[in-house]
C-alpha cells in the first residue's frame, strides 16, 4: 500500500514516553503532516535511512545511554535536516549545548501543541527555498588556503594531502562565501541569506551553530579560530591566506 502524502511536511518523532509519541502524532497529523514516531536511537536511525522526513522532534532525554544530544550530533554529521529539542528540563546550559551541536530549536516540556506547531512552521519556513540558486558550474574557481582545496564544482573540500572532509550543505555554502571573500566581514543576517536564500527569522544561533561545527573540521585548534573569526556585535570574517 502506497505511503500517504502530505502537503505540509513529514516528521519524525524521537521520544521514550509513548503517550507524547502518541499526542504529537495525532496533532500534526490532524493538521496535514505525515508522522513517523519512534522510542529510541536504534529506531531513529532506520526511519532515517528508510525514508526522507523534513524536520526532527529529538526527545533530550533517553533511557538506555543514548540521549538526545549525541543523537543530534550524530545526525548532524550527515545532514542538514532541522532538528527541533523537546526536553523536560528547562535548563540553560542544556538549550546552549543543545543549539550548539546543531539543533534549530528547543522546546521545554510540558509544552502546548500550538506552540509546537508554530515552532514547527517556523523552522521549516526559514529552511525551504523561496528562489533556489542554480547549483554551481563544475567550472567555477577552485579555492586554495593554507594547504585546503575547496572545489565548488564538485562541493568537496580535500586537505594537503588529498583527503576528503566531509561537510554538510550547510557547512560548504557558508565556507564558499566566507572564503570566496577572505577579509570581508558578514553579518550573521547575510550568511543567512546568501547559505539558505529563504524566508527567515532572525535566529542567530543557527549561524553560530554552523560556525562552530565547521570550525571544529577545519581550524588546527577550534578555540583559537584563525581561519573564520568573529567580529564582536557585528558576524564573521575568513581570514585564511588564498592561494593559486
């Protein structure tokens, strides 16, 4: 039997107590989503590969050693799909950390359906295309500093000695237009716009998120960025030296 389509999305639900699994299945898909819902990583991680879903709904806390953190992180690693934290602490130090491996957002339990689904719409809002961009020519200008190759042709960045980095879509595009303009300084709101091309809100955090799990691929020590550094009040500057 064919799966069913929805006009609105489809979201994968990760969270150990199968009455929020239930709730949040019936709300979205009430409102025209297709929903997923699973109770652990193991189950995460085969909807994953089993299909393509447009935003996460990552339970923070989990039973079994696995918790919602290094979940994103290892989602993260792969792809750019929005993850969303729904946890039962409202913790600062959890939001920050939380953001910061790569959630989009985070909500704190008990929450109302109507919340969520705002924060939902957002997030998908900010990610979708308004005017795509066509992807680059395969011979547009290779990018080299200090011992990288960045080849926008191919989307690969390879180090000195020809390994391959593995980087998200979102990683590439912003290393792109960081290096393409080393000493140029860009706000947050431009990275924004110039990575995604997409109806947003502000959401700072999304930028800081991407800088730093980047940093952490290529800066010889991530504390100590010498490659993209912050400007402080204003976004970021690549001050890597080009080279033919």
């Amino acid at each position: 039997m064919a799966e069913p389509q929805s006009e609105n999305g489809r979201i994968l639900v990760l969270d150990d107590d199968a009455r929020i699994r239930q709730m949040l299945s019936r709300y979205f898909e009430d409102e025209g989503y297709h929903v997923t819902s699973v109770g652990d990583g193991n189950g995460l991680r085969v909807s994953l590969q089993a299909a393509t879903f447009d935003i996460v709904l990552l339970d923070l806390m989990l039973p079994g050693g696995e918790d919602g953190l290094s979940l994103a992180r290892e989602i993260r690693a792969s792809s750019d799909i929005p993850i969303i934290m729904l946890t039962g602490r409202d913790d600062v130090v959890d939001k920050i950390v939380g953001l910061e491996v790569g959630a989009d957002d985070y909500i704190a339990k008990p929450f109302h359906l109507r919340e969520v689904l705002a924060r939902v719409k957002t997030v998908l809002r900010r990610r979708r295309p308004q005017n795509p961009s066509p992807p680059p020519a395969a011979s547009e200008e290779v990018l080299r500093f200090e011992g990288w190759t960045l080849d926008p042709g191919r989307r690969q960045l390879t180090m000195a000695d020809g390994t391959a980095v593995d980087l998200t879509t979102g990683e590439f595009d912003m290393l792109l237009v960081l290096a393409r303009q080393p000493g140029r300084v860009f706000t947050r709101e431009m990275l924004m716009e110039l990575t995604r091309a997409r109806n947003w809100e502000a959401f700072d955090r999304t930028i800081d998120s991407q800088i730093a799990r980047l940093r952490r691929k290529i800066e010889p020590d991530a504390r100590r960025p010498s490659l993209i550094k912050s400007v402080r009040g204003v976004g970021y500057v690549f001050t890597g030296k080009r080279s033919e």
